[in-house]
C-alpha cells in the first residue's frame, strides 16, 4: 500500500515537473518567436526607410507615387493617397503635367473645385486648357503614361500627341436616359472629365462620336483607351453604356468601380 502510494507520489511530481518543463519550453519558444518578428520588423523598416535602401521606387510603400515608375501592385494604392491630398497629389505631378495651381473656387454649396489647377497638357500629350483639380489632372498624367501612350505606339504606330475634351467643370445636375434629375453631376465639382477624341503625331485625329463603332485600328484604339482608362479612374463610361455618352468618355476620380 505504501509502495503504491510513493508510486503515485512520484508520477504526480514527474507529471508537475513535465508540465513545468512544457511551459518554460513554450515560454522560450514564444520569446524566441517575438525575438524574430522583432528582427523582421526592424529589418523590415530599415530596407524600407533607409535612405540607401536597395528597394525599388515602385515597391517601396513609404515612396510617394512617381508617375514614371513602373506600375505595380502598390501603384493604385499610391494613387489614392496622393489624390487624396492636394499638396501630395501637386507633388506627384510635378514634371508631368503643363498646369498652373490656382486657388479653389467655390461657385455655390454644391459646386466648386478644390485643389483647383489650369491644366494644359499631360506627358507628351497637349490639351486644350480647362479648370480641373489635381485628382483628375494626375489621374490623366497616369493615364496618358501607361495607357495611352503605349496603346498609341502597338495600335496607331506613333506616338499620342492630344487629348480632346469636353470640359471638367460644370455646375449642373446629372443628366439621364431618363431626363434630368435633382442629384448634381460629379462635373459640378469638377470630379469628372468627359475625353472625345485624340490626335497622333503623325497628324491623325479620331472621335469616339465616327471611330467608335468599327473594325479598324481607330477603333481598336478608342477600345484600347477605354479599357485602360478603367485602370486609373474609379468609374468609365464609354458609347457602350448609354446614347448619352457615344460622342466621349465620361472619366470620374470618384466611383465605385463601373468600367463600361
């Protein structure tokens, strides 16, 4: 009787002592795993902090958007953030646009333009100058870069030279198959751009209201500029949406995604 009670005496201590074992054991694991993730993070904000860090631009979070960078996944997050703030979105452009900042304008309660710049052309494209602010003027800088230009060079064999429009700002409702409604146009804050046409350098011009509907490579570039538009604004609309849009596209830096 006394045997077995020292017995189990004993495999109580040695399963006490196990368990002790298994906590300090998962203890220096834990300590081990912190450690490591310490490193890692540290490691982590040097290569992308630091100012010699061999991290490209294009992949590097805490580099602000450059619109001659190559695109990658981090571009369209970039994007956002800087057309989210005038001054960081001015920045990004610099270099990249013929525009003249002017002070914001403010026609009523529901229509004005802040961050409002005159802009004149984009990359190597000139336009006819119009009042925009700088989330439209960037997101066509970017535009024209990555999607127009290289579209031209496959499609047309030369290089785009204008971009044609119907204006940004326009202090009015938004129109419908339908009629007119009460609800104001994105235009009316200068959110929108409406493209209708495009000029090359080797002096071709086309127009979304003749070119969009054929089988040649005038339209297979209105196709092509429509579909990259969709990369860069955050709502397209193009002649395959309604009647209301066959002679342009309507281009917004606010939406919820529809690329049509």
């Amino acid at each position: 009787m006394r045997h077995a009670k020292r017995q189990a005496m004993a495999q109580d201590a040695a399963k006490t002592k196990g368990k002790k074992v298994k906590r300090s054991l998962a203890l220096i694991r834990g300590l081990a795993a912190f450690f490591v993730v310490g490193l890692l993070g540290f490691g982590g904000y040097q290569l992308v902090m630091h100012p010699d860090t061999p991290l490209p631009q294009q992949w590097n979070p805490a580099r602000p958007l450059a619109v001659s960078d190559p695109v990658t996944p981090l571009t369209t997050w970039k994007l956002n953030r800087a057309v989210a703030d005038t001054t960081t979105c001015l920045a990004a452009i610099d270099g990249f646009a013929s525009l003249q900042v002017m002070t914001d304008l403010e026609d009523s309660g529901q229509c004005g333009i802040a961050g409002r710049v005159d802009l004149r052309g984009v990359g190597q494209s000139r336009l006819v100058p119009f009042e925009t602010r700088c989330a439209i003027a960037l997101r066509m800088a970017m535009w024209e870069r990555h999607g127009l230009q290289p579209a031209a060079r496959d499609i047309m064999g030369t290089a785009l030279s204008r971009v044609e429009h119907f204006g940004s700002y326009s202090c009015r409702t938004m129109r419908t198959t339908a009629g007119g409604t009460s609800r104001m146009s994105t235009h009316a804050t200068a959110d929108a751009i409406d493209i209708s046409g495009f000029g090359f350098a080797d002096g071709r011009r086309i127009s979304l209201l003749r070119d969009w509907d054929g089988a040649d490579a005038d339209a297979a570039f209105l196709r092509a500029a429509r579909d990259s538009a969709c990369d860069w604004f955050r709502l397209t609309l193009s002649p395959d949406y309604n009647a209301l849009h066959a002679d342009h596209f309507h281009l917004q830096s606010t939406g919820w995604g529809l690329c049509r």
